[in-house]
C-alpha cells in the first residue's frame, strides 16, 4: 500500500471520527444520573399564568407546564422537584445545576440559545395587550403615545423587543414577585404586553381586563424546554418526550385543559 493510499485513509478515518454523534463520545448525562436518583428537578416561574402559575388557595402549580412536568417525570420514573426561578434567572439557576431542564413556557431566541439549548418547541406565541376597559388605550396605536407606561416581565424576551419598538411610550420592567399584572389592577401601569397564555387567562379571571391586538403579529416566537449546553443525550430524550407528548395527544390535552389550543406548535 502506497504512502499516498495510507494518508487518504487515514484522512477519511479522521473524518468519520470528527462526525461521530455526541453522544458517542459522551459517557455523563442528566438522563443517567436522573434515572438513578429517581428525582428530576424541574425549574418553574410560579408567576405565569395558564403555564406554570401557584394557585393562592392551593399552593400548587398549575397550567401547561405543571402537567407537562409531571408527565416527564412519569416517563422517567421519578419524583418530580420543582425548583422556584424566573425570566432573568433561569440561565444561571441551569448553569449552577440548581435544575435538569426549566419547563415555563421559555421563548427559544438566538441570544438565549447562546447560553442554553432548547428542545423542539411546543408552543408558539406572539405578544399582545392587556389593560382596563376604562384605559385611555383603545386601539393598538395608542399603546405607544407619550404618557403611556406598558408593563414587561424582565428577562422575558418581550422586554427587549417592546424596549427597541416603543418610541414614545414608557416600558416598565416588572421583577419577581411583583406582577404586570398586579401593576395594572394598581394603576400604576396603563397597559401590560405579554403573549397568549397571559392575556386569556387575565380577561378570563378579571372581567375589568381587555385584549387588544396588534395590527399584525409581533416577535412571533416558539416556546420550548431549556436545558444545560453540553449534554447531547439529556437534549435529545427531551427532544423525543416533546414529539411523543405531539403524536400520543397529550400535549393538545393539556393545552386544550389550560386553554392554550390554538398555539400549539406543528
């Protein structure tokens, strides 16, 4: 065998090594150490309603998520953990361990994606206004007048847009464990900008609340499951739980039981 025969050899050896999967080479996984402590510890904001939202009278978390995480955990055979995070900390709650995977109606942006990874996404979104039916904001345009504040979640992906949109109005960042919308029933907000999941389950609770519509969608967005980067195996079992719960029916159950139907993603 010629030198020139061995170095293509050699050379395409070298190739197919470098396109082995991940998780080939990967011999750690939340997916083991899940399966062998029977606990999976999932990160929730329990301020979202019709997601992942703690009932006052009950103390439970309720919505989409709080069913989903449970199913999950079912499929694992463990013990479900919730650990309590938030928009603007879920990243660092993930990279410090505190949780296997955040399931909170997370939305899936290039900039996240830089910290994280995100699994197939489940739902898809776009945002939308809440205010009082006495608000001097009737129509979509008069959510950007001079005067007005309209209320964010801060770290939630609608902060940044509504921040570089609004040229007029004044954008409120709102932290945990204050809400948009007890900032709206205080009057100390004129509107609040938020996606689906909020704004039906805010006109649905409070009968002063309306929805206004923006004149075509804005920041259309897919939400998914966030895990740590680096773990190829636990990405892709999240990935597979996420088509399973698409085909089986489960995800549109839940959906349908939290009213959350028409965003289900494809």
């Amino acid at each position: 065998m010629s030198l020139k025969t061995i170095l293509g050899a050699l050379a395409v050896a070298g190739l197919m090594a470098a396109a082995l999967p991940a998780e080939a080479q990967q011999t750690q996984s939340r997916l083991y150490e899940v399966t062998k402590s029977k606990k999976l510890r999932v990160c929730q904001f329990p301020l979202y309603y019709s997601i992942s939202f703690r009932n006052p009278k009950t103390g439970k978390i309720e919505g989409i998520d709080a069913d989903l995480a449970e199913e999950l955990a079912k499929e694992l055979d463990a013990k479900l953990e919730i650990v309590e995070s938030s928009f603007g900390s879920f990243i660092a709650d993930l990279q410090a361990n505190k949780c296997e995977i955040g399931m909170f109606g997370v939305g899936a942006t290039l900039k996240r994606a830089q910290a994280v990874e995100f699994s197939h996404p489940y739902l898809l979104t776009n945002i939308y206004a809440v205010t009082r039916k006495d608000s001097k904001v009737k129509k979509w345009e008069d959510v950007d007048q001079k005067g007005i504040k309209a209320a964010v979640s801060l770290g939630s992906y609608i902060e940044p847009f509504m921040k570089n949109y609004l040229k007029n109005a004044e954008v409120v960042s709102v932290a945990p464990p204050n809400t948009r919308e007890a900032e709206l029933v205080a009057q100390r907000v004129d509107v609040i900008i938020t996606d689906f999941p909020t704004a039906i389950k805010v006109t649905d609770e409070f009968d002063w609340a309306v929805t206004i519509l923006p004149n075509e969608k804005l920041a259309i967005t897919p939400y998914a499951y966030v895990v740590p980067q680096g773990d190829q195996i636990w990405l892709n079992y999240i990935n597979l739980f996420v088509d399973t719960i698409k085909l089986d029916g489960r995800l549109m159950k839940y959906a349908k039981k939290n009213k959350l139907d028409p965003i289900v993603a494809p």
